[in-house]
C-alpha cells in the first residue's frame, strides 16, 4: 500500500522555484491498476520519480506498506528499489552490450544470485513477455516493442509489489504499444500495482483509476 | 554480487570499446615495459659490477692506513699516521678465525727478458694470494712461504706478462730483472680477464718485502686478510681494531670488509636502478592519465546506463567498483603487457648486446605490476566517484 501525504517538489532554477508537486495526497491500494495523464510539465513524471524512490520530496510524508520512506538513507532505498519497485522507461534504457537475457538478468546479477539459479528465472520472465527466441539478442537486434518488452521482464524480475511505467509506450506504434500494455496489466491482473504515465487517452482510460494531473496537482481521481 | 558476474560485466564493457580500450591499456603497457626493461638493466648492471668485485671471494677484510670516515680515499690523511708494516701482518696472522694473510705493495716498474721489455704493475705480496684473492697459478707454483723480511727472489707471471715476455716458451726457472733486479719465475698465474677495464693478467707478482725496497716504501700499502666463513665479523673487526691499536698506539688505519664495501657498492647502485626506474614510471604516469581521461568519457557516455543501474537497486558504492574495475581492468592487463613486453625486450636485449648485463628480478616484476594496479585505482577513483554520486533522475533524463 502507498500513502502519499501532502507530498511537495520544489526545484531551485536559479533565482527561481519551480512547485513540480503542490500538496500531492494519494493513497494507492494492493494491486491497483492506475493511469496519470495530464499536460507537459504538470508533474507526473516526478511524481513517479517520488514513488519510485528515484526522488525524494521537499516535504510530505511517503509511506510504503506503513514504513516512512523519507527517513530511509541511500543504501536502505536502493534495496527497496530492487526488491519492491519496477521502473519502465520510455526510451527502455536497456544496456547495449548485453543481450537480452543478461539485461534481464541485471537485477538478479546486482543481487548476487549465481547464474546457475537465474538461468532458469530468466527463462521463465522471456516466456512471460513471447521473447524466448530472442533471448541471445541484443539490444540493437531487437524492434521498439520488443525492447520495451525485455525492459519490463528486467523489471519484473526481482518480483516487485509496484511496477511504474513512465510513457511506456511513447516511442511505439499503436501496435506494439498494444501488445506492450497488454504484458503490464497482465502483470497487474497478477497483483501488482501498476502505474502508467501516458499522453494516449485510449491506454489512460484501460486503467480502472484514472488521475489526472495539473500544474502540480490532482485535479482528477475517477475510479 | 558475484565475482564472476563483477568481472563479466566489467570485461563486457571495457571490450565493447576494443580499439580505445587498447589504446588506453597500451600506454600503461608502455609505461610498464619501460620500468621493467629500464631496472632489468639497471639490476644487470648492478649484479655484473658487485660479481666482478666479489670474484676475489668475500670472506676478505682489508686494513689500510689512515683513518677515514667515507672509504675510497686511502693513505696518508693524518700526518702522524704510521705505516703497515709486515710485523703488523705477521701479528694480524695470529688472529683467530682469521686463515690467510697478505700484504700488498704495488708500483709500475719495467720488466726485462732479454731483450725484451714491459712496464708493468707490480704487485708485492705473499704467498696467500690464491688463498685470499681465489686466483690460482695455471702452471708452476705461487710465492713460498718465505719469511717476509727475507724472501728469495722469486716472481710470478700474470698469464699476459708471460705471453709478451716469452711467448710460447714456458718461463719457468728463467731469469727476469724488475726495476734492475734479478727474480726468477717460478709460476704463470691463470688468466683472470679484466676487471671493469683494468687487465687483470698484465701484472706480476713478487715478495711484498721485495716490493717496498724496490719502490723505497716504508709501509705495505694494504693488508688483506682472510676469515672463516664462519666467523663472526664485527667481533673479527673489533679484535682487530684493538690488536692494531695496541701497536700503533691509536687508530691510524680503516678497515673494510668486503661485505661492507659490497654493502655500500650495492646501496649506490640501487639508487642508480631506482633513478632509473624512475624514469620509466614518468611514461606510467602518463599511461595513468590516459586511464583518468577514458574513464571520464566513459561516466559521460554511460550517464543513462549509471541511472539505471540505480533504478534497479544498485547501490552506489556498487557503481563506484563497478567503475573502478574497468580502471583497474585496463591497468592491469596493460600492465601485464608491459610485463611481457619490457622482460622479453630485456631478454632480447641481452642476447643481441651480450656485453651489456640484463638482469629481471621477479619481485621488480610483481611491484611494476603492482604500481599498474595502483595507478588504475588512483586514476579511476574520480571518474568513478563521480559515477556513484550522479543523481539518478538526473542520470536517466540526461540527453
Ligand atoms: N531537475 C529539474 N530541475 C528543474 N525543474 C524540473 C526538474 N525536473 C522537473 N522540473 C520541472 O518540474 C515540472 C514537472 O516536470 P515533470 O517532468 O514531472 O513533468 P511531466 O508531467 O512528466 O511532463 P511530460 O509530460 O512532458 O513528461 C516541470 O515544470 C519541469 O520543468
Ligand atoms: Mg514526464
């Protein structure tokens, strides 16, 4: 469960503050499929960043499943990043060198797990996303969905309870865009949280909570 | 994480950029190989100078006169100081541990056999020289044991001396005339070669009482003295010091060991090695900037790759190692290639100039590798510093 309480980002741009988010609350339950669309510039981006623990807030309490996230240090959010949060990118940001099943495998790796355990979880997270084929491909051998694909089975590797995609779609056909939301809220129908930034209205209104917001703030929540 | 994923990983990346990544490994080569070939001759110069010293066995102990406190200066500092003499040889005889004695005069003097004639070194001493010096006679026999202040006049030949004075004749049982006087030979030493230049087999041995009346010398000007290899040498020194203060009434002499001089010969031309070495680590520097300056690139380049590691949980010490490796990755194998490179080329070296001595200790070797190793670290640690502490939004939104 995520409680966001009268959350603020203020950046400093020279003499300048900019309120990215303006008394942001929030409560998000156990396997809520959510969608955030608004103008550029309103904040979803750093809101995901926030949730993500990407980001810290200038004020406002974060509290994930009861524990305040603000007080946690460096070190305790990375492990709770790799362990409870799953980030999809808009430009995948997937390693080039690696092929896709050692992107997918990078969290595992970063974790310790000997490769001998992870061949077989790898597998499985490829088959999840129709990319067992392509599993010794690299990157650059693969189109815009399937990349997007192997960065969702990088981020759902380690298991996580949240799963945010920021404009997941946003470089992809409608096709592929499709297919690619299709694979996030099957995840979802699993029980994860899955948070979805979009500028399409068609994907924004799959989900069953719908946010909007403006300049800084929620100026929609519709369930 | 693992070890093996640690070195994958670092591997991937740093051969993902093959040519830069080799270019930045070969100027720690080069570096590297310099250091190495540079100290392997220094340490080859250094063994050949201290084996041509210690040729003449190191168990020796030399009594000078004079007092010095920086040896290689010898004679007369102090006005007052008296001579060796063979008495003091005699006495220093009966030292224990101490086995073989001899006293040393030297001069030049012309040689004549017939009408044959050479100016020569004349070397006075006795008849421990092939104990003390480890030189032998390759036919006849050394100087007898005379007694010193009355030795016959015998002489023996330096394997060159008996080469221009009486070619393929053998010489033994003629009669020479030194500085005028009659000596007869009773031996050829064997050939001993040179000794940083100086030709060993151009001499000639005669009695050291002979030699001082020959060249009106009051004193010997060197007693070299033998011990038991089993001796305990600062005791030896410390008895002979008292022996020959107690006839000379002070201390008026120097003495060396041969260790000591070995000891101070050595430690002059450690710092020739190091001086040396030193000038090769100038280009392990510059190897070490290279390093500095791709992995700078690489942070830059790799800005989006570093936030997404910190997405997925990585914290930022593991981002600092991971940076650091591939320094430390191109600084080692860079390193070792210098190793092979600067061993093999002092190798070659020495079998294309077999004058010039080339020596490559192991532990030069593990310390160049070593330094390679710590100039990747210092060189990384910025760029990867940098690395660990960008922001990862930052990171991830940077164009
Ligand atoms: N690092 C930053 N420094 C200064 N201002 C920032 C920074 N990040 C975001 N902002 C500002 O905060 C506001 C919200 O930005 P944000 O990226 O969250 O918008 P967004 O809703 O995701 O927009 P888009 O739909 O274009 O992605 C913007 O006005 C932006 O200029
Ligand atoms: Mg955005």
């Amino acid at each position: 469960m995520i409680e966001l309480d009268s959350i603020e980002r203020v950046f400093q741009v020279g003499d300048e503050e900019v309120h990215a988010l303006k008394h942001v609350t929030l409560t998000i339950d156990k396997g809520e499929y959510l969608s955030i669309m608004g103008p550029s510039g309103s904040g979803k981006s750093t809101l995901l960043n926030i949730l993500g623990l990407l980001d810290r807030p200038t004020s406002g309490t974060y509290r994930l499943d009861g524990i305040d996230t603000t007080s946690m240090g460096d070190n305790e959010q990375a492990d709770t990043r790799r362990h409870r949060i799953g980030f999809v990118f808009q430009s995948y940001h997937l390693v080039p060198r690696l092929t896709a099943a050692e992107n997918v495998a990078l969290p595992l790796m970063l974790s310790g797990m000997a490769p001998k355990e992870r061949h077989v979880i790898v597998e499985q997270a490829l088959d999840n996303v129709d990319l067992l084929d392509r599993a010794e491909h690299r990157p650059d051998q693969l189109s815009g969905g399937q990349r997007q694909r192997v960065a969702i089975a990088r981020a759902t590797i380690m298991q996580p309870t949240i799963l945010l995609a920021d404009e997941p779609t946003g470089n992809l056909d409608h096709i592929s865009g499709e297919s690619v939301i299709e694979v996030l809220e099957a995840l979802n129908k699993q029980g994860i949280i899955l948070i979805v930034v979009t500028h399409d209205m068609d994907i924004g209104e799959r989900a069953a909570r719908r946010i909007r917001m403006v300049d800084g703030s929620i100026s929609k929540d519709v369930r | 994480m693992q070890a093996t994923d640690f070195i994958r990983l670092t591997l991937g990346s740093v051969f993902s950029q093959h040519l830069r990544s080799f270019l930045t490994a070969l100027g720690i080569a080069v570096g590297v190989a310099a250091v190495v070939l540079l100290t392997s001759i220094g340490e080859g110069v250094h063994r050949f100078v201290l084996a041509e010293f210690s040729q003449f066995g190191t168990n020796i102990l030399a009594v000078t006169p004079g007092k010095n406190t920086t040896f290689g200066m010898s004679g007369a500092v102090i006005n007052t100081v008296r001579p060796l003499t063979m008495e003091d040889a005699e006495a220093l005889k009966r030292v224990a541990d101490v086995e073989a004695v001899v006293s040393v005069v030297q001069g030049n003097a012309e040689v004549e056999f017939g009408k044959r004639s050479r100016r020569t070194m004349i070397i006075g001493a006795g008849h421990a020289v092939p104990a003390v010096w480890q030189m032998d006679v390759e036919i006849g026999r050394f100087l007898p044991d005379d007694d010193p202040r009355n030795a016959r006049a015998f002489a023996v030949l330096g394997s060159k001396m008996a080469d221009e004075l009486f070619g393929s004749r053998s010489p033994l049982g003629e009669i020479v005339r030194i500085a005028g006087e009659r000596f007869r030979v009773i031996g050829v030493m064997e050939s001993k070669g040179t000794m940083l230049g100086f030709d060993l087999d151009d001499t000639l041995f005669i009695p050291a009482g002979r030699a001082l009346e020959m060249f009106n010398r009051e004193g010997v000007m060197e007693i070299d003295l033998l011990y038991r290899s089993t001796a305990n040498v600062d005791q030896l020194e410390e008895q002979i010091s008292r022996l020959m203060q107690a006839r000379h009434g002070y201390e008026d002499f120097t003495i060396i060991t041969q260790e000591e001089m070995l000891e101070t010969l050595g430690s002059i031309l450690d710092i020739l090695t190091l001086a040396v070495g030193a000038l090769g680590g100038i280009s392990l520097l510059v190897g070490g900037v290279g390093i500095l300056t791709i992995m700078s690139i690489a942070v830059n380049e790799r800005t989006h790759e570093i936030g997404l590691l910190r997405a997925l949980g990585t914290r930022r010490r593991q981002v600092l190692g991971l940076f650091l490796g591939e320094a430390v990755l191109l600084s080692a194998t860079g390193g070792f290639a210098g190793l092979v490179i600067g061993a093999g080329g002092a190798a070659l070296l020495g079998l294309a100039i077999p004058a010039l001595p080339v020596h490559t200790p192991w532990y030069f070797v593990l310390l160049a590798e070593l330094m390679a190793v710590a100039i990747g670290v210092i060189a990384g640690v910025a760029p990867a510093r940098r690395a660990a502490s960008l922001d990862p939004v930052e990171a991830l939104r940077a164009e």
